[in-house]
C-alpha cells in the first residue's frame, strides 16, 4: 500500500494558492485518472484506488498546513503504511518557479508542514516531490506562500503539475532511485 499525500490549506480561500500546489497534484491526478469516490477520515479527505494490483490512498490533510504531519501520522498507524510507501507532494520557495525536485530523507527547508510530518513520524525516510514557486524577499514569506499565482507563474505550475502526474504513475513501477534519475 503507497500514501500519496499533497499539502496544501483547507478552504475556499486558500484555492490556487502557492502553498496549496500539492493539493492542485492530487485534484488533476485524481480528476485524470476518473477517481471521483473521496472519503473523509482523521481531518483528511481521501481517494483509495487499486493501481497495479496495489492500494492506493491519495490524501489531502484537512488541517493547515503546519499540522499536516497530525493526519498523516493517523493515515500512516490507520492503514499500516510504510514509511518508504509515501510520497509528500509540496511547494518549495527555494526552487524556481515550476521547477520539479525528489527527494529522499533530506532537511525541511523551513517548510512547517514538512516540519511537522517529520516531528509526528520521527522520521525523513519518507519521500518527497517538491514543485518551485520561487521566492519575493519583498514579500513577507507568509503572505507569499499564501498568494495566488500570476497568469504567467500559474501556466509554469500547471506544466509541472502535468509533469508529476508522470511522475506519481512512475512512483508506482520505478524505484526510488531511477524515479530520480529519471525526473530531477
């Protein structure tokens, strides 16, 4: 069994966000592959599907995002999930816009809800798909993270989107390793 979880704010207010593009991965992943059953469970809402004989949950937490690690721990103990059958999908102000990185066991970077799944699984074992939204030293970072995407940044963001769609498909077949030889 893998846990997909993209992160991401919960409400209206927080749609097409730059923090919510984990959230923007699970909806055109689910949306393409005609998954249209969620579920509600621990403060998150979910999808299950088999996929190469396998289960899947595609997760989007229900809580803010710095206490993303609170439902994905309940997820993880819920469904017997192996912290090597994860996959965190999230925005990263250090990468450029659209720029697409996967990661394994490496630092938050700052970002609290990484922060927080690493405090609640006591682990960085699990891996990660992280989408650049660049960074504006201008703005305060809250403010920036919680703002929504300019015409030309959102086309950028929706071209990655497209390219993780690949890439989640690919998680599922490819180890770890080759998934990052072949992406980053």
């Amino acid at each position: 069994m893998k846990l997909i979880v993209g992160l991401g704010n919960p409400g209206k207010e927080y749609e097409n966000t730059r923090h919510n593009v984990g959230f923007d991965v699970i909806d055109k992943y689910t949306q393409n592959k005609n998954i249209t059953s969620t579920k509600t469970k621990f403060d998150g809402v979910y999808y299950e599907e088999i996929i190469n004989n396998e289960k899947i949950i595609f997760l989007k937490p229900q809580k803010y995002m710095n206490l993303s690690g609170e439902v994905v721990k309940k997820y993880v103990d819920y469904f017997k999930i192996n912290i090597q059958d994860i996959l965190i999908i999230h925005d990263d102000l250090d990468q450029e816009i659209g720029k697409i990185k996967l990661k394994q066991n490496s630092s938050s970077g700052g970002h609290n809800g990484i922060k927080n799944i690493e405090l609640h699984l006591n682990t960085k074992q699990y891996k990660r798909l992280k989408i650049g939204i660049s960074n504006n030293k201008s703005i305060d970072t809250k403010d920036f993270v919680l703002g929504k995407f300019n015409k030309k940044d959102r086309e950028l963001i929706d071209n990655s989107i497209n390219i993780c769609l690949n890439i989640i498909d690919d998680f599922f077949i490819l180890d770890f390793d080759k998934l990052m030889n072949k992406y980053n």
